[in-house]
C-alpha cells in the first residue's frame, strides 16, 4: 500500500475551498495557471515543495505527522 500524501488532491481541497477562479488562485499561490491546472487535473504530479509554496502564499500553516 502506499502512504504518500497526494498533494494534488490536497491543492485539489485548498482550490474549492477558496472559491476562486483558476487564474485568481494561480496568481494568489504565485504558481503559473498552466501548473495549477495541470495539477488540479492530475496531468502533472505535484511535489511537495510546491504544495510548500502554495502554502506558504496561501497563509496556511502545515502540521505534518510523521509516524
């Protein structure tokens, strides 16, 4: 089984969670559309320093449990 967190799913979350447009959340994470749509559509596998950054423009903290 794999545990690995799916952060396009995670981003897939924060995106319907802020009500914004592609393009407005694109330039509120300060990530390019094409990313953010290749993302949101799992044509592209998001790392996790991305989903950092993402993050981190977002204003949200992350907590991460490591088992």
């Amino acid at each position: 089984m794999n545990n690995r967190l799916d952060f396009n799913k995670e981003l897939l979350h924060l995106y319907l969670q802020s009500e914004m447009s592609q393009l407005e959340f694109a330039e509120n994470t300060r990530q390019s559309a094409s990313s953010i749509n290749h993302w949101l559509n799992n044509h592209q596998r998001m790392s996790y320093d991305k989903f950092v950054d993402v993050c981190d423009n977002l204003n949200i903290k992350l907590t991460i449990k490591i088992e």
